[in-house]
C-alpha cells in the first residue's frame, strides 16, 4: 500500500496562492452548510436522486461480447450528473477496441463479477472522496478484487487546472477507499477532470454550485480530456493481453 501511495504523490510544499486540498474542500463545505435554509424547499438539496434534473442520462454499454474468446472485462461508476458515466464509456470503448469484451455499467447495477478476468472501478468526488456506494462496492468485493487486475479512476472539477498543486488534491480524493481495502492493489491510476453543467442540478444544489464555483473561478463546460482518457485506457489494455 505505501509503495502505490508513494507512487502517485509527490514531495508535500504548496506554494504560495496554491489552493490545499482542506482549503477546497472547506470552501465548499462552507457554501454546502448555506444550502441548509434552503431545505424546506422540497429537500432536494440532501437527496441525490431529487438533487439531480431530469435530464441527467447514465450510459450503460456492451461492447465486444459477441466474441467468446476476448477477456471480459467490467467497467463500473459511480456518478452524480452523468459526466462520470461518460468517461467509463470511453474507457470502455478503448479497452474495447484493443480487444477485450467489454460492459459499463453503473455500479448498484452490478451484482456478479464472477464472468470478468479484469476490472475498471471509477467515481466522481464528493467531499474529498469516492462516492460512498463505490467505496462500498470495493469493501464488499474486495476478496475477489484482491484476485484479478483492478484499476481505478475518479472525476473532479479540482482538475480544471492541471496544476502540481490540483494533482496532490486529486490524488489525496483516492485515499478514503485505498485505506478502505489496502488488500486490493490497483494496477494503475486515473485522474481526470469532469464537467460542470447547472441544466443537470436541482434548483438547490444548482444555487449552491454556482456560489462554490464562483469562488474558485470555475465555470461551467465540460473540461474532460477524452485523449488524455483514452490513452490511459489504451495502457491498461496491455494486461488483457497477459
């Protein structure tokens, strides 16, 4: 475990007008305990499902089954407006193409892995981590986690400035579910920046977004890097080939 940690994080000293990981998660966290006036208002704000517009679409796919000699492989998430959904997708695609058989899948919609020779486990973040139904969902699989390839990815908006600073941040949001199964080892990895549409929030939790964005100078758009997504898929497929 402290191999893979040390890995993935650099020597701590933030520079001066750096944002620390508290420092975004506090500020956020200020702006979240505002919205709690605000809850008499059909309480959306404190339930996901009604937090969310109607709109918001999660991709689930197959790709490549057809062909029974291919290694399966799973790619599950965890998503709160659908941008997370959209890069398991072109994970997915990538592993596809290089010859794996593939499903996405949301990941309270996976109930057997016992088919899969490898897995892609991703999430967006909330409060400084994984969401907790994918923490849970590593917890309670780890012993078959512990026995094939694992990689894992997350999402976040800290990443809308590629920075030093931004990728300590990111790489702190995997901590909350290595520590949660230090027996699972991932073989690699992901950090990628998501996408920030309020036509996919609540009337609350649209409120509540748009001041803790303002703050941290983040607009809206959809910063995710699909390049720089499929080349980190495009490596992983070297183990399905193992």
């Amino acid at each position: 475990m402290s191999d893979m940690i040390a890995e993935y994080r650099t020597k701590r000293g933030e520079k001066e007008g750096e944002m620390t990981r508290r420092e975004f998660i506090v500020d956020g966290s200020i702006v979240l305990g505002g919205a709690v006036g605000l809850m008499t208002m059909g309480g959306d704000f404190i339930n996901p499902q009604k937090a969310k517009a109607a709109n918001v679409v999660f991709p689930e796919s197959t790709c490549g089954n057809e062909k029974p000699a291919r290694k399966k492989a799973l790619v599950a998430y965890s998503s709160y407006c659908g941008s997370t959904g959209g890069v398991a997708e072109a994970i997915g695609q990538s592993l596809c193409d290089c010859g794996a058989g593939v499903d996405v899948r949301l990941i309270k919609n996976v109930n057997d892995l016992s088919s899969y020779e490898f897995l892609v486990i991703g999430s967006a973040v909330r409060s400084g981590s994984w969401w907790p139904e994918a923490i849970d969902f590593v917890v309670k699989n780890r012993e078959v986690l512990s026995r094939i390839p694992v990689a894992y990815f997350l999402t976040c908006l800290a990443l809308y400035r590629n920075t030093d600073a931004t990728r300590r941040i990111a790489e702190d949001y995997m901590d909350p579910v290595l520590k949660a199964a230090p027996e699972i080892k991932p073989v690699d990895m992901g950090f990628f920046s998501g996408a920030l549409d309020y036509s996919k929030l609540g009337f609350v939790y649209r409120t509540v977004m748009k001041s803790k964005m303002k703050k941290q100078s983040i607009p809206e758009g959809d910063f995710r890097d699909w390049g720089a997504i499929r080349s980190w898929a495009g490596n992983l497929s070297s183990l399905l080939r193992t």
